[in-house]
C-alpha cells in the first residue's frame, strides 16, 4: 500500500489541516513527524471549525491511530489541553487512539523563557517567533541535555535532567537577559500531572507504524510549517528549527524511507508568509489587504496578519526539488474570485541581471534585492465554492490552476474551493497504487 507525505510547498499556512483531514478518510495511521505547537491547522467540518496545534489533523476520524512522531517537541500542558478541548466538544472519537513517540522531546518552562528574553534583544533583527520555546527545546535536543517522553516517566532520570538544565538555564536567564529564575520544584510538580495524565498515550510509535504496515495499513504523514521554513532549505535565519521538507517524515517518526510513496505538496493559490524575512512577490497595496480580508490571512496560533502576495512558483519548484513532491494540491483558488488580473511569479531578477527560476538563492541580501517576473492572467467573478469537478470552474479560474500545474511539471491532486470538506475537486488519490 502507499503511503503519503503532505508537506507545505511555501512558508506554512497553505491549508494542510484541511488536506490531511480529507486524506485521513483513506488512512488508518496520521503521524506528525516535526515541529511543534507553533503550527495552527485550522479544519472546517459540518460549518464548525477546529484549530488543532499539536494533535494531528486525522484526530476527528474514527477508528484511526494519530501519532506525533520522535521529531515533534511537544509541550504537554498544550497536548492536555488539546485532548480536553477535543474531549469536551465531543470530537474525540472512542476508537481513534492517540499516541506520542516515547523518544520526543518535551517543551520546557525555560525554553519558553528565553525564547522570549533572546527575542525581545533582538531590536529591529527580530525572527519573528511565536515564543512558544520550539527553538531552545530543538537546541537541548541536538545539545543532548534535552528531556524526552521516556524520561519524564522515570522519576530518578527527570529530577536528575531537570536539576541540571535548570541550573544552567537560569544562570542565562539571570546573568545574560535580566530575568527572574525559575523555580525547578515548580516545574517538577506541573510535569508529575502531566506524567501521571499522557502516561497511557507514550509508546514505541516507530514499532506500532511498521506493524502497521506489515498488516498492509495506511500511513499518511503530517508536516508541519513549509518547506522554505525548513531549517536547512529555508529562508534562513527567517526559519523555523526543525526540517519541514518530505525526507523528514522518515527520521521523525522512525520509518525508513522506502515506505513513503508519494508526496503531495500544499500550494496556496496565492503566496503568503508570517513573520519577518524576505517576500518577493509581497503586495502592500489594496489587492494585497484584500486577498487577507478574504483569505482570512490571520495566523491559528498567534492571530498575526498574514503578508500577502502573489503565487510565486519559484518557492513552489524548489520545494518540489527538495521534498521529491509528486502531486500538487491547490488551495484558497476562491480567494482570487473577482479580482480582476491574476500574476503568477516565473522568475527572480537581481540588479545585477542575474535570473533564478528554479531555486531561491540563498543570500538574503541578493534575495531583498530581487524583482518579481511575472506572467499575467485574466481573473473571473463567478461564484466557485461549489465545483466538484474542474469543468465546474470559469474559464479563466481552469486556465490559472492549469498554467500552475505546467509550471510545476507535476500532477495536480486536488483543488480547493472553500473551508469545507465539501468544498473540493479530488482529481487524483495518492494513496492509489
């Protein structure tokens, strides 16, 4: 059976969330294998809508197992919470297990702390984080004084690890930012509830998903961000720290990477970006406040305005190269109705004359510098949120989701027309042999 990575072909907020949960339909397993609860997938069922940071989007499917893999660092008071929101509205199914990677990484009261402290020094060089402390728990991580799942059930291991990181976190804290210490009984205290709470959810998750698929289950990946938030093959510094491209939802969640069979990557018909960092095809003018207002262009975990643009597929082909993407799902085309001329992003010039049409140059002072190319097409008006099939679409709205796909050199999936499950033109299923 195939199984299938989803991954974002921009900066994040392309409408994973809702992809997900109409590819969990087809699948028994969801994991998430990176990032943490600085993502918001936002999913529209029945009218209602369900913003979920942490949980996998297969979470409001039955009989499913969601897993968040070895690569998410997970926060546990906002996995508590989650499980209690869900829980409460009713959208836990009973027979839809949760599990976590025993080997994931937990976020730390201090992590949160100095993210704040270090981005409130940064005066007019801010990265824009959402200060959840994904950042500092990835550097424990790969600093190997990180505190993992396992270890929080080992009371002998996590009053050992705590001790030791708190000491050092608050000599950062105090010595180098200013700021109050924290209080390592306090934390021991909060964590033993946790403990005692996500206990039943850890497991060997890597173990489970390849029996699985020994059963001839199927498994549907989750990323998180996009690709060019990627902490390799992003915008860096304007990154998020974990890996987002496709080849990562093998090392974070334990499968090798023969098992991943096709990769569908999410393309907002328009371009949008959160934070600070470069934007090339950036709108400042009424169309780009027109395409937030209606996009609602407003981030699920910090409530931050969007930035605005247009399609630029010089992201979009760079994040198929790096992520090996193997269909192209298009979403928010209804976003675009009624405005007049669309543009499509080709190409970057430099005033130096250099082109780039096949990758982001990875210079940031080069990339401020460029200038959009543009191919410029008629928009329509014509109501389109309820299309099944792309022959349902105007004219103009076929002619721009297809001069996308020719641009990409691969395979549209599907195309979204509204929030809803409803509201979609499926035109291939990856999970097809």
């Amino acid at each position: 059976m195939t199984n299938v990575v989803v991954v974002g072909t921009q900066w994040g907020d392309e409408g994973k969330g809702k992809v997900v949960d109409l590819y969990a339909e087809d699948a028994d397993v969801i994991a998430r294998f990176q990032g943490g609860n600085n993502a918001g997938h936002t999913l529209v069922v029945n009218g209602e809508q369900t913003i979920l940071h942490l949980i996998p989007s297969g979470i409001l499917h039955d009989h499913k197992i969601c897993i968040i893999g070895n690569g998410v660092v997970v926060d546990p008071a906002v996995m508590v919470q989650e499980i209690d929101r869900l829980q409460s509205r009713s959208l836990f199914p009973a027979d839809t297990k949760l599990l976590v990677s025993e080997n994931a990484h937990l976020i730390m009261p201090y992590h949160r702390s100095l993210d704040m402290a270090r981005e409130s020094r940064k005066t007019g060089k801010k990265i824009g984080t959402t200060g959840r402390g994904i950042g500092p728990a990835y550097e424990d991580k790969v600093a190997r004084v990180g505190i993992r799942f396992c270890d929080l059930l080992d009371d002998m291991i996590f009053r050992e690890k705590l001790k030791s990181n708190v000491e050092e976190k608050n000599f950062f804290l105090t010595k180098l930012f200013g700021e109050a210490p924290l209080d390592e009984q306090q934390i021991y205290d909060e964590y033993r509830v946790y403990a005692e709470r996500l206990e039943p959810h850890v497991a060997n998750t890597s173990l489970i998903m390849e029996r699985e698929m020994r059963m001839g289950k199927k498994i549907l990946f989750e990323g998180a961000q996009g690709c060019h938030l990627d902490i390799d093959h992003g915008t860096f510094p304007y990154v998020t720290s974990s890996n987002t491209v496709a080849g990562n939802a093998s090392c974070g969640t334990g499968i090798g990477p023969l098992a991943i069979g096709a990769v569908v990557g999410i393309c907002k018909a328009y371009t949008t970006r959160v934070g600070e960092g470069p934007f090339v095809t950036e709108l400042t003018c009424e169309i780009g406040q027109r395409i937030q207002n209606m996009g609602q262009e407003f981030g699920a975990t910090t409530g931050r305005k969007r930035r605005c643009g247009w399609l630029d597929m010089v992201l979009v082909k760079q994040s198929i190269r790096v992520s090996g993407i193997t269909g192209i799902a298009v979403t928010k085309l209804d976003v675009l109705t009624g405005i007049e001329k669309l543009k499509i992003c080709v190409g970057y010039k430099n005033h130096a004359g250099e082109e780039f049409t096949e990758s982001v140059p990875p210079n940031l002072r080069i990339l401020s510098e460029c200038q959009p190319v543009y191919q410029e097409l008629d928009g329509w008006t014509e109501d389109i949120s309820h299309a099944k099939l792309i022959s349902d679409l105007p004219k103009n709205a076929r002619r721009y989701v297809e001069r996308l796909e020719m641009l990409a050199g691969i395979p549209l999936t599907l195309v979204s027309v509204g929030a809803g499950r409803e509201s979609t033109i499926v035109l291939k299923n990856p999970f097809s042999d």
